[in-house]
C-alpha cells in the first residue's frame, strides 16, 4: 500500500501507512518500512526526519540499502563528503558485483 501511495505521489499518506510498522518486532519489515518512509521524507525535502529514520537502524542486511540512502539524502544537501563516506560504506556492505553495488559505484565515480 505504502509503495502504491508512494508512486502516485501520495507522500503523507505514504508515511501515515510507513511510519507505524518501524518499530515492528520483524526487523524486515521494520527496515523496509525506515527505507520507504525516508524516501518520502527525501522526496519531500525533509532531509533531518529522513536521516533521523536511517541513523536509528542497526547494522544487518539493509546496512548497504541505509548507507546508499543516507548518500543520496547527503548529496541532494550538497554535501558531497558525506555523501562520498556513505557510499563507500554502501559498498562494504552490498555484494561485490551485483546491481547495487554497481550503481553504487556510479555514483561516487560521479563524485570524484
């Protein structure tokens, strides 16, 4: 539901559906719905409610998922240090050669 809200552009509505199941004892469900709301919270251009979501999730297999958000809310701040130091975190914790950690090189091979 939150995604279909999300895609049509529903953002408040996207996180009335998001922000309740952050706290979820499932961490899954838990870290999908802290990336969904932050990415409303960057399309809106509420960088500190987005970064304050991310920086309370713990380290686990949506660590590469956090870090690349949290580098893409940094750079659209313009600060692209931080930006550049999450990314790279990114990539310590994705894959080696798959998608995302391909797109994650494009993106601070843009940086540099």
């Amino acid at each position: 539901m939150a995604k279909y809200l999300f895609d049509a552009g529903s953002y408040t509505e996207a996180l009335g559906v998001t922000e309740p199941l952050i706290n979820n004892p499932s961490s899954v469900i838990a870290n999908t719905a802290a990336l969904r709301a932050a990415s409303i919270y960057l399309q809106l251009g509420k960088h500190d409610q987005a970064l304050s979501i991310l920086e309370g999730q713990s380290e686990n297999d949506f660590s590469g998922l956090i870090y690349n958000l949290i580098g893409d809310i940094y750079l659209d701040l313009g600060n692209r240090e931080e930006a550049r130091k999450h990314y790279s975190l990114a990539i310590d914790n994705v894959t080696a050669n798959s998608n995302l950690s391909q797109l994650i090189q494009i993106k601070l091979d843009d940086l540099n």
